[in-house]
C-alpha cells in the first residue's frame, strides 16, 4: 500500500492534526504524571488517528477530489488512471491524451482567471476531459486484451472516437482562452456572451460521447 504524501500535505488539515494530536499527546503525559500507561496509550491513540487521516491518500483509492481548475490536482487525477492502467502509460495515444488533458486544464484555468462566472462550466468540462482520457486508456488498455477481430475493430472506434473528442475539447478549450486573452487587450473587453452557451455544448456533446444512448452502442 502506497500513500500519496504529497497530496495528503496540501490540506491545511494535515497540519493541523498532526500539531493538534501532538499537542494533545503532550498534554495527556504531562496530566498522567508522566507514567508509562499514558506515554502507551497516548502513543496509541496518536498513531490511531493519524494512520486514519493518512489512510485517505492511499493509491488504490478512487481518483481523489479536488478543484481541477488547480494544475497538481488534474495532474493527480490523471497520475491515478494511469496506475489504474500501468500498462498503457508507454503507449503514444496514452501520452497524447495526457498532454491534451494538461493543455485543457491550463487553457481553462486561463479562462477562469478572465471570467470568474464561468468557473463551476469550467469545472465539469475538466471533469469529462479526465472521463474522456479514461476511455482512450480503458481502451488501450482493452487492444491488448481482446483477440478476436470483431471486437479489437470496435475497440479502435471506441478509441478513436475517445481521442477525436479529447482533441475537439481541448481546441475549442484553447480557441475560448484565447479569445478572452485578446478581448482582454481591446478597450472594451467586454465577456462574449455566447461563452457559457458554448461550454454548454461542450460539456453536452463530451456527456454524450461518455455516455451513448442506447441505439448507439453496438
């Protein structure tokens, strides 16, 4: 079982237990006149509670939450597919899709710095930009698997189809950023209103390619 320290010190909270239960360690041996069964059964209650809190940051955990507007928390997110599926971690259209995903989450936190109302839109664009990179590994990770020709030609146009959506998203991602950036530079940069519309539509058609309807699925 691995942790995941890093994550697990960028809560303020970590900090504050581990002061806290060392603070009240202290004071329990102080108030227990310093007798062994205090030292034990502080020690154990300490260790208790912080082996608890660190529990969470386990590996072999779901994908942690976490704003993904925020670069280490995509980069988590994606780090815990990839060890979901080690084996595709060296394959070209794993690592295109990672690129593309880190691209995404800079070119939305761009856009949420001009435009702070189009947060929570940005949020769940990210959120199936991360869906959508599962599929292409879930898919590369399937190509090594199935044998049969019928089913590896159906995991190729689950995987294309994946990989034409994550680029289409994070084009119309960057086209979004940079036309804020230039209105930025006009005199009246005034927010286009068509943008929340069009990370609707985004978000919509990405929803559909993570979730086909019925009579599209073979």
């Amino acid at each position: 079982m691995t942790i995941r320290w890093r994550s697990a010190f960028r809560y303020p909270q970590t900090i504050l237990l581990l002061i806290g239960t060392a603070l009240g360690y202290g004071a329990l041996i102080i108030f227990s006149g310093f007798r062994w069964i205090g030292v034990v059964v502080g020690a154990a209650i300490a260790v208790v509670m912080v082996a608890t809190w660190f529990l969470q940051f386990r590996r072999d955990r779901a994908a942690p939450a976490g704003n993904l507007l925020e670069a280490p928390v995509m980069r988590e997110h994606l780090d815990t597919i990839a060890a979901r599926y080690p084996a595709v971690t060296g394959s070209p259209d794993w690592k295109r899709a990672y690129e593309q995903a880190i691209a995404s989450q800079a070119a939305a936190a761009k856009i949420a710095e001009c435009d702070a109302l189009l947060v929570s839109d940005l949020i769940e664009t990210l959120y199936t930009v991360e869906g959508l990179v599962q599929q292409v590994a879930g898919s590369c990770a399937a190509l090594e698997q199935v044998q049969t020709a019928e089913y590896q030609e159906l995991t190729r146009q689950q995987l294309t189809a994946s990989r034409d959506r994550l680029r289409e998203t994070h084009d119309q991602l960057l086209q979004l950023r940079d036309q804020l950036v230039v209105a930025q530079l006009t005199t009246t940069a005034a927010t286009d209103t068509s943008l929340p519309t069009r990370l609707q539509l985004l978000i919509d058609a990405n929803k559909t390619a993570l979730h086909p309807t019925s009579h599209d699925t073979p």
